[in-house]
C-alpha cells in the first residue's frame, strides 16, 4: 500500500495533546510523565489506532503508549481521540528503531505487534518488527517478566 501524504498531518500531530513530542527527553520517567503508576503497554506500528484504543477503553488501569512513524497515518488515530478522549492513551510519532532510546530498561511491561508492515522481500528481513534486531530492541524495554 502506498502512503499518501496528507497537507497538514505535521503539524496537527504536533500540536495534538495526545501525542507526546520529543519522547526521547521522558526517558526513564514515563511513569511520572503519565501521572500514573500504572503498567506501561505498547503498540508499535499502531496504525489508525483501533486495538489501542479499544484496549485502553477496556482496561482504563492501563496506560496505552501508541508507536506510529508515520504523521499520515497518526493523524487518523489523533482525529479518532478527538472524540473519544481516552485519558489512557498517548501516542508517539517515532520509529520503532529508536525504542531503546525513548525507554529505558525494564520500563515497559508489554508490547503488542499487530498486522505490522510484512516486509516480504528476503533483503527487507532486518526491517521486520519482529525481525532478531528488533527483538533485541524490545528487550532492552521490556521487564524481564514482559510480554510481546
């Protein structure tokens, strides 16, 4: 599928309460970021943000961190929390490569992948989510009783 570019998708993302910009700098206190001691969980290439935000409605003693990299398809999830304002929700334009730079060790307590970009081609494995590099990366986050 080919990604569009939609004018505007930047900065609305940008100035969205929902999405958190420059997460690198929350390292090792999203915890305190969020107001919440609640258990951190992930959905990385989290697209237009259903499961997310399904989940978050089903379990509001959860705090849901959305990992998207791309403001086209973020801005979607962005217009679908306009209306719904789950406060359980945050999302992060970002990718997923630099994850142990935005979280710090044993900081998140599970991790989601679904129906993420395949990668088909043999010379494209390494850009896989859940391809040895990644796992790697997910490890470095995740507590050591984690879940992907």
């Amino acid at each position: 599928m080919r990604l569009r570019n939609i004018p505007g998708a930047d900065e609305i993302v940008a100035s969205s309460p929902f999405c958190i910009q420059n997460p690198a700098e929350h390292r090792g206190q999203w915890k305190k970021l969020l107001n919440s001691p609640a258990p951190i969980h992930l959905e990385i290439g989290m697209g237009k943000g259903r499961f997310l935000m399904d989940m978050a409605a089903r379990h509001p003693d959860i705090q849901y961190i959305g990992v998207e990299r791309y403001t086209g398809v973020l801005l979607r999830a962005v217009q679908k929390m306009d209306e719904l304002k789950l406060p359980n929700v945050h999302f992060i334009c970002e990718d997923a490569a630099r994850l142990p730079e935005v979280f710090a060790q044993a900081e998140i307590d599970r991790i989601y992948l679904n129906f993420s970009d395949p990668w088909p081609k043999d010379r494209h494995a390494k850009r896989r989510l859940t391809s040895r590099q990644f796992l790697a990366r997910y490890d470095q986050v995740l507590k050591s009783d984690g879940i992907i």
